[in-house]
C-alpha cells in the first residue's frame, strides 16, 4: 500500500508536467526578448504606412490641381516642386519600410514558431492533467482494495515486525520492504554482499534483513 501511495504522488506524468511547464516558461521568455527588438519595428513601419497614405494623397491632390492650373509661373512651379519633394519623401520611406520588412520576417516566423510550441504544450498540458486524474483514481481504488484487507494481513505478522516496517516507512517515505533481485536492492538498486544476501536467503519473519545502504527490509525469499 505503500508503494501505491508513493505512486499516486509521484507519477511519471508529474515529471513531465514539470517540464512542459517549464518549457512554456522559456517559451514565454523567448517571446519577451523578441518583443523587445520587434514591437518598435512594427510601431516604426505602422507609423511609415500612415506617413505614406497621407504623402500619396496630398500628391494626387496637387497633381490633379496642377494638371487644371490656369495660374501664373510661380504658382506652378511651387506646385511641381513639392510633388517631386513628397515623391522622394515616399520612396525614402519605402526603402525604410521595406528594411524593416526584412528584419521582421525572421522576428514573425520565431513568434509564430513559438506559438505553435505553446498551443501544443498547452494541448499535451490538458491531456496529462486527464491522464494523471485517471492513474490518481486507479491508484485510489487500489488502495482502497488494500485497506479493506489490510487488518486480516497484519494480524499475521509480528508486532515487531509491523512496527519496524512503520519506522522504516517514516524515514523513506515511499516502500520500506522490498524485493532483493539478482542480489539487488529493490529499493535503492545497490548490489548486496555476499554475507548480506547469505542472511537473507535464509531470512524469514522472525529475522529479516534490511538493507545496510537504504535501511529497506529485504521481503525473505521464503
């Protein structure tokens, strides 16, 4: 029961939940740096557009006047000149935008790349929280098996027994008796020594073997 109430707290998928967290973080961190050379682009090129609307029309303006012109010399003239200043004033500008453009681009596939890994991790982060809900129940449900048979289970085995394995269960927190496996902790995945394994081999309820690296009891073999 132990083991299962261990489980239940320490899933494989709280691990990854952590690192998708921690992936959207840096994620979120990236977006920021970017933002930082990106939003005074954007506001730079907004800005040209609008300079550029309002330059085209006051052309248009004075080239349909200056096309009706009945005036004198002068008159034209300061009309002509200030269509071919609002000329190069538009294609200065639109060498700038088109800069800009250029650094953007690489900016907006980055901000679009880190949108699509954030939709996917929130997408993943969903299904695990339905995941983790799903093994926590089945964990429940085992557990709750257990303890209804747990009293008939206990009353076999040794007080001494049961209150060893209660102060091992304090002091590790997860499974305090665990199988010994080709000579191997089941707890803390050390190999035993010979001497030790000999003990154990030949350990019952009346003399267990804990193991001297993690304090775990060895379940006997017999």
């Amino acid at each position: 029961m132990a083991e299962l109430l261990y489980q239940r707290e320490h899933l494989p998928e709280h691990d990854e939940l952590r690192d998708i967290d921690s992936h959207v973080a840096s994620l979120g961190k990236e977006f920021g740096e970017i933002d930082v050379v990106r939003r005074p682009l954007k506001e730079r090129r907004d800005e040209i557009e609008s300079i550029v609307h309002q330059q085209r029309d006051r052309r248009d303006e004075l080239a349909k006047r200056l096309a009706v012109a009945t005036g004198g010399g002068k008159e034209l003239e300061a009309m002509a000149g200030e269509i071919a200043h609002l000329d190069a004033s538009i294609d200065t500008l639109e060498t700038e935008e088109l800069e800009i453009m250029l650094q953007l681009e690489p900016l907006d596939e980055s901000v679009q790349r880190i949108k699509r890994d954030a939709a996917a991790a929130s997408q993943r982060r969903e299904s695990l929280g339905a995941e983790i809900t799903d093994a926590q129940t089945r964990c429940t449900t085992d557990i709750a098996a257990l303890q209804a048979t747990r009293g008939e289970i206990v009353s076999y085995i040794p007080d001494s027994v049961v209150r060893l394995y209660q102060q091992i269960l304090a002091k590790v927190h997860d499974v305090a008796a665990v199988e010994l496996v080709d000579g191997v902790c089941g707890g803390c995945r050390i190999a035993g020594v010979a001497m030790d394994i000999g003990r154990w081999r030949s350990s019952n309820l009346d003399s267990l073997v804990t193991c001297p690296e993690c304090t775990r009891i060895w379940i006997p073999a017999s």
